[in-house]
C-alpha cells in the first residue's frame, strides 16, 4: 500500500493588523503623554496590558501557526514590552520594588531600541510600510533613551512627537491589509516588496 499525500490548507486569518493596530493605537497614545499633553494614567496603563501587550502576544501566536519567524518575534517581544513598561510604572506604586533609575531606564529602552533596529534589517525584504514602522520605531526608542540618560524634557517631548508618527505608520500598515483584503485590491498601497 503506498503512502497517500495529505494536503493541508491553510484557512487561518492574517494575525499582522490585529498586532499592528494593538502596537499603533496604544504607541499613539503613549506617545501623546510622551509630548506632554497629558499625564500617566490608567488609560496608557490598561491600553498597554490589554491590547498593546495581549493583544499582540496573541497576533505573535497566530503568526507562528502561519509560519511566519519575524512576525511571532516581533508581536510576542513587543506584547511583552508593553506588559513589562506597565509592570515597571506599577510594582513601585504597589510598593514590590522601588521604581527603575533613570540610566537603568535608559538601558532598558536603548536595548529595545538595538532589538527594533535589528528586526528593521529584516523589513528590508518587506514592504515599505513595514520598514516605516520598525525605522521610526527604532528612532522612538533611542529617542526615549537617550531623554532617559540625559534626563532632557525636550528630548522626551520631541520622541513623543516622533512616537505619535511611528504608532499612527502602524495603524495605517494594519488598515491598509484589512482594506485591501477586503475590497480584493490595492486600497492603500503597502508600497514595494523587495
């Protein structure tokens, strides 16, 4: 008796716009507070467990399903960044630890910055609107970074500036793949694929 090929098919939906709109609408609003429009609050807070962080945990998971590396690095590392930032604001207020140093901030965020430049590398192979993205997002953390060490509110101010243009490059990746799935064409153009 021989072997009989067995054909799967894939019917799983793309997971990237749900981890893309996650990580742009709570970077966007992040970043409005970063610019000094308003104060930390419990809305940057659940914004950044629920959707920036188990949202895109999630999307990470659905990408592994799709087989897809970069995709499961960046949603689970950046979901997992989102619930650690929050972690970080809250255990000192809980009184678990006291809060982190400005310069262990600023290593904190220059290595997630290292880590977003390097996966901009990989979007080189992707599309334009991706390598937006992960530029701007590379950019945003250094920005943090380096606001954190020298302890310079106008440095903050001008990265949440930057921030709010990086979370909003996501939001319109995300639409422009649910749009263009949806319609069957080019609604907003991803730009190139290399």
């Amino acid at each position: 008796m021989g072997k009989e090929l067995v054909t799967i098919q894939d019917t799983t939906a793309n997971p990237a716009p749900l981890g893309l709109m996650a990580f742009g609408m709570t970077t966007v609003l992040l970043n409005i507070h970063n610019a000094g429009f308003f104060p930390m609050d419990s809305m940057i807070l659940a914004m950044g467990i629920f959707y920036g962080g188990l949202a895109q945990v999630i999307a990470g998971i659905m990408e592994w399903k799709k087989n897809n590396t970069f995709g499961t690095t960046a949603f689970t590392s950046f979901g997992f960044f989102w619930l650690s930032l929050v972690f970080l604001v809250l255990m000192p207020k809980f009184g678990w630890w006291t809060g982190p140093t400005s310069g262990s901030m600023a290593a904190y965020l220059f290595m997630w910055g290292l880590f977003t430049f390097f996966m901009f590398i990989g979007t080189l192979k992707a599309n334009r609107a991706l390598q937006v993205v992960f530029f701007t997002l590379a950019l945003l953390f250094f920005l943090l970074a380096w606001g954190d060490a020298s302890g310079s509110v106008t440095v903050k101010h001008i990265a949440g500036y930057e921030g709010i243009f990086c979370g909003f490059s996501a939001i319109y990746a995300a639409m422009a793949q649910v749009w263009n799935e949806m319609y069957g064409k080019t609604i907003l153009p991803l730009g190139p694929v290399k």
